[in-house]
C-alpha cells in the first residue's frame, strides 16, 4: 500500500515539475520536485525503497524526456542507492545532510546526463545546474521533515553511525 502511495505522489510532483515549476523559475532553472522527494525518500528508506523509488521517479521523467528514454530511469536509481548509503550513517532528524545529499545529488544527475547526452551526440547545455541545485536544496530544506514524517519508519536512526 505504501508503494501505490508513493507512486501517487511521484504522479503528483511530476505534474507539478512540469505544470507550475516552469512559471517560478529563476534564469532558466527551476526545482525539480519528483527528484528531491526521491532523493530525501531515499536517504530515510534504505536501499530497497530507494531502488523503487529511483526507478519510478525516473521512468515518470522519462515521459517528458524526448532525448534518451531510460536515461534518467538508470541515473535516478544509483543515485537513489546513493543516497540511502549515505541516509544510512546520518541523524534523520538533523536537516544539513539531507539537504547537502540533495544539493550533490542535483548536481551529479545533471553532470552524468549530459554526459551521457554528450556522448549519444545531442547539444548539451550547462547552464543552470548550480542554480537547480540550490533551488532543489531549498526545497528539500522545507519538505524534509514532511518526507520524514510521511516515511514514520520505526528504524530512524537517532545516532551516527559509522560502518
């Protein structure tokens, strides 16, 4: 039940990425809100919920992405992993790891898609990625603790830990 929810919401953020976001962009970037909840998702859930969550974040963007299908389907999932490695040693409740995950998270998405658009020969455009990052950031700085409550997993760690 909790997977069907957390599609829906995926469905949600994506119309809302691509309906309203454009409207508050600032020099051509604008958040991205499917991927920050993936991201903030991930890095509460561990790496089984952050492989669905990867792969269905991706996918949805992969609608909407003319060049490339699948792209952001492969690059969404390892840096969901990611995330969930790096969620595993952190304090869930403290909100300066989650928001910097975001802000690298943005930034190597970004890098590795064009690299890989780059690559299949498609022009690629560098502008905005700081920009998104700090707007993903920002955004993830005040959803944190809704994602927080919304995962209400038992297991949140209350301490570092370091494997």
């Amino acid at each position: 039940m909790k997977k069907l929810i957390v599609v829906l919401i995926s469905i949600l953020l994506l119309v809302i990425d691509n309906s309203v976001m454009p409207f508050l962009s600032i020099y051509g970037g604008f958040p991205s809100l499917l991927f920050t909840f993936a991201v903030l998702y991930s890095l509460i859930n561990g790496v089984e919920d952050a492989v669905f969550i990867g792969v269905v974040s991706g996918i949805l963007q992969d609608i909407y992405f003319a060049n490339g299908v699948g792209i952001n389907a492969i690059v969404n999932m390892f840096i969901c992993i990611l995330a969930a490695y790096i969620g595993n040693g952190v304090f869930k409740k403290r909100k300066l790891v989650p928001v910097a995950t975001v802000f690298g998270a943005t930034i190597v998405k970004h890098l590795v898609v064009l690299a890989i658009l780059y690559f299949l020969n498609y022009k690629v455009n560098l502008n905005n990625i700081l920009i998104v990052a700090i707007y993903n950031s920002v955004i993830a700085f005040i959803v944190y603790k809704y994602v927080l409550m919304f995962s209400n997993t038992e297991d949140v760690n209350n301490k570092w830990r370091f494997k």
